[in-house]
C-alpha cells in the first residue's frame, strides 16, 4: 500500500525555523517527484516546493524563495522542508504529495508545482507561525 507520512509540524514564533519531514512507503520512492502543499485557514491549497527524483531540480513557490529548502534522502525514502525566517502567513496544514507519474526529467517550476500532477497525498503536518 502506498503512504506517505508527515512528522516535525509544531508551534514557533515569527522569525524561528523547522523542519518537516515525509517518509514513503509502498513504491519505489526514487522514482517519483515529491512536493509540498500547504493550506492555511480560510485559503486553497498552495503549493510550497517541488523536488525531482534525485534532487537535481528544485522547485518553489515565490512566498517561500529564499527562506524553505526542499530536499531528499532516496535511500531513507524521506523528502525534506527545511523553513527558516517563518512568518505568520506560512501557518497551516503541510501535506507531501506523490506524483501521479514516473518521470525523471524537469518539469518546470509551472508543472511542478500544479496539484494535479500528484495523486498520493499524506494526512498532514500543522505548523503554526506566532507573531
């Protein structure tokens, strides 16, 4: 069965960091692009940052730029978000997402980051920006 599992979500004040983490069982994780998702109270999923199959191409929304790093470990099956300098508007639930297809290659940021090209999604993780 194919999952995806969520963990490092919490509470921090404006300005602080943390780290999320997604762990994929069931499939052959080095195959497929990861991304995150996030929505925020009263708002549509967003997407937050995308990573191909072996990290060489990166993803990000412009909100994030600078401040979240997306990255992998295939042999732990794990995608990472690394979020520094958190401001209050990053509040919400976080999801990884699986792609719906294999691919190897760069998609692009636009393709990249559309929530159609994923169909496997985790429960998600709440991170909560206190200003």
């Amino acid at each position: 069965q194919v999952r995806l599992q969520e963990s490092g979500g919490g509470t921090v004040q404006a300005g602080g960091s943390l780290r999320l983490s997604c762990t994929g069982t069931g499939y052959d994780f080095s195959r497929y692009y990861m991304a995150w998702f996030r929505q925020g109270a009263g708002r549509g999923r967003e997407a937050v940052a995308a990573i191909a199959t072996q990290g060489g191409y990166k993803y990000y929304a412009d909100s994030v730029l600078g401040r979240f790093l997306v990255s992998r470990d295939n042999i732990r099956s794990t995608v990472y978000l690394q979020m520094d300098n958190l401001k209050p508007e990053d509040s919400g639930v976080y999801y990884c997402a699986r792609a719906r297809d294999v691919y190897g290659g760069d998609w692009g940021v636009q393709l990249a980051l559309t929530g159609a090209k994923y169909s496997v999604w985790g429960q998600g993780a709440q991170v909560t920006v206190s200003s």
